[in-house]
C-alpha cells in the first residue's frame, strides 16, 4: 500500500490518504442516451471501474441540484450527470441545456463551500457511445482518485464537510432555479395549474396565472407545458424571482384580433 503526502492530495498538514482510495461515484443517467450508453458498454463487455452506481432518469434536465447535494453528503466522491448529445434531447424543451445550466451554477456552489468542481461532471453519450461511456467513467474514477476522497481532499474534517454541505443545501433551498409566469404572456389556458404537482401555480381562466414560491417544488413541469405560442413560463437562473402581481391587476392581456 502507498501512502501519498499532503502535496499531492492538497490535503491539510500531517494528514495523509491512502492510495488505495476507490472513489464512489453517482451517476444520474438520462433513459434515451447516457443510460442506453451505459448499457451497450455493459453488453460489448467494454471493461470500466465497478466504482459507478447509476440511477436512471428520464432526462438529464430533471436532475435537480438537491440530488447532487444529497449524494456527496451520502458518501459519492464524485457525481456524473450523462444525457443526449446537444440538440439530441428527446424532448422539445431540451433539458440537456438546463442540465449544462444547472452543473455549471453548482460548480460555483462547490468552490463557495470549499470543494472541487472537478467531483461533479456532465457528459454527453449517445446510445450507440458505448465505449465513451466505459472511457468517461474509467476517466472520471482516476481524476477523483488522484483527487482524494471527498473532503479529506479539501483540507475537512467530517463535521466541517457536514457542515460546508448544509451550507450549500440551505443556498440550494433559497433555488438555484426558480419559475415564473410572465403575466404580459399568459393566456389562462390553465394547463400548468393543471399540471403542476405541487398545486402551486394560482389563477381561473380569466386570471392570468402565479406560481406560489413557497410551494414550487422547481420541477419545470410548467414550463414544458405552458404552449409555446404563449411562452409564458420563465427559467430563472439564480437571480431573485419577481413578485406576483396583485390580485387585482391579473387581467389577462389577450392579443387584439
Ligand atoms: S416548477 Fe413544478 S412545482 Fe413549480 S410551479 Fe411549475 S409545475 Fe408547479
Ligand atoms: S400554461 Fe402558460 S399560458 Fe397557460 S395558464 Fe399556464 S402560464 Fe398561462
């Protein structure tokens, strides 16, 4: 067994980490690529580290960065978000785009507490991208093992990775992504009040709509529905979401004919 100094893991003084470390890594897979991907390397018998548990997802846009934080305060050393190829997603409102959108917010969020961005990646595989798929992981498993295991590469003790994880779980639960109706766009079709699981969107079929931040549970599921020649429902990336309009003032503005 070889033991690696603290210059090479960037680890605090007098700690040292065994070379031994096998990282584990959580990789959330879309149903139509990464997972069909994975699937082919399993068949082909293309040869990749056992250090990857996956979970399957209809698409990459649905992973939400709750599921990331929860993994690495699980245990992951490191997360792999896979979908389709860009401009390859299997639905029309390309969640492989929120997907690149939501790692590279939460890679701001992992250097904020003190972590790596280099221990959650997003890859694109197609399904007949079996090999990539095996090349990725095995890729990915040396770059957290020359990295170290969550933490202890970063200089933390257990409470202060517990903590530095709460920490950016309560940043993650103010909404790294919220949703919001444009009232000026609105037409009070009422499919999104229908849709939403969380009931929280608000409104009739004269008023025009209003998602309740509070209840949101930031699934998206308003957004792929609301019709595109309303286009009424907006990402909103970081930034705070702006008040609902009164009760009053939600008149719908329907176009003149
Ligand atoms: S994002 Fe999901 S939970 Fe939030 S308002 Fe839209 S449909 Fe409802
Ligand atoms: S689906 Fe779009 S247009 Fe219809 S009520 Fe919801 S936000 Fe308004």
């Amino acid at each position: 067994m070889t033991e690696l100094g603290t210059a090479n893991l960037g680890v605090g003084q007098g700690m040292v980490v065994r070379y031994d470390f096998e990282p584990k890594i959580l990789g959330f897979l879309c149903n139509w690529c990464c997972y069909a991907g994975a699937d082919l390397a399993g068949v082909s018998r293309y040869q990749y580290p056992t250090n990857i548990r996956i979970i399957r997802v209809m698409c990459s846009g649905r992973v939400d960065p709750a599921f990331i934080l929860r993994a690495f305060s699980k245990g992951a050393d490191g997360v792999l978000v896979g979908g389709c190829h860009l401009d390859d997603c299997h639905y029309v409102t390309e969640g492989n785009y929120r997907a690149l959108d939501m790692v590279g917010l939460f890679h701001k969020l992992l250097v904020q507490v003190g972590l790596s961005p280099k221990r959650l990646r997003i890859e694109w595989v197609s399904a007949s991208e079996g090999n990539r798929f095996a090349e990725l992981v095995s890729d990915f498993t040396r770059q957290l093992k020359a990295l170290g295991p969550l933490g202890i590469a970063e200089g933390k003790g257990p409470e202060q990775l517990r903590l530095d994880l709460e920490a950016a779980e309560s940043y993650v639960r103010k909404k790294l992504i919220s949703y919001y109706i444009a009232p000026d766009k609105c037409q009070a079709c009422m499919i999104c009040l229908r849709k939403c699981p969380a009931k929280a969107i608000l409104g009739s079929k004269d008023q025009v709509h209003v998602i309740v931040q509070e209840k949101c549970l930031g699934c998206g599921i308003c957004l792929q529905v609301c019709p595109h020649r309303f286009g009424a429902v907006r990402r909103i990336l970081a930034d705070p979401v702006p008040p609902s309009i009164p009760e009053k003032d939600r008149v719908v503005a329907r176009p003149r004919t």
